[in-house]
C-alpha cells in the first residue's frame, strides 16, 4: 500500500518536502520520502494496526522486499533533504594533528 497525501507529514527541518513517519523494526522513527524509489534501501508496508512499518535492506541477513512492501529511501541523508544540503563541505584529506595516517606509516616501514 502507498501513502496518501494525509500519511505525509511537512519535513521538521523546513525544507518544503513532506515525508511519511515510519517505525523501523527497533521502534524508532524513521522519516523516508513520499515516493517511493526503486533503489531505496527501506522497505515500508502499513501494518495491522495502520502504521507505517520500515525495515532496512542493507543488513547482512535483510531478507528481500514482500510483494506488498515497497522501497523508500530515508529523506534524512545528504542529496534527501534540501536543508540538509551543503551545511558543511567535506574536507577532503584534513587529518587532526593526533592521527596518523596508515597508509603513510605502512609506506615509511618498506
């Protein structure tokens, strides 16, 4: 089953878009986008009692979507919510003063 539009709720972070409130397997909420997207990593179906469930499909032993689950990506992550968007650029290569990098030790030893 899909969401309709009075499953969909406004994204608490303000961005525009609205998202619909799950329950993964651990009992946390988990906001995924309104449409679902073929290479979504959550499996989402409306349960018994008419919540919103979600699974992940990356673990180790995730067993495959059901035919009445349908696959939804987290609207929380970074190219999801726009307001999440380009809050800090990466830092490519900076690396506290404290850490030293592997890849440089293993070279230095042969």
């Amino acid at each position: 089953m899909r969401p309709t539009r009075h499953d969909l709720r406004p994204c608490p972070n303000g961005c525009g878009e609205r998202v619909l409130w799950t329950r993964t397997e651990h009992g946390e909420r988990l906001a995924v986008d309104a449409n679902p997207a073929p290479d979504g990593n959550q499996a989402v179906m409306k349960d018994g009692t008419g919540r919103w469930a979600s699974r992940s499909l990356d673990g180790a032993g995730a067993l495959p979507p059901h035919p009445i689950e349908h696959r939804f990506k987290p609207h929380f992550r970074k190219d999801g919510c726009r307001a999440l968007r380009d809050v800090q650029p990466e830092l490519p290569g900076l690396i506290p003063s404290n850490v030293v990098a592997i890849a440089t030790r293993r070279r230095s030893r042969r």
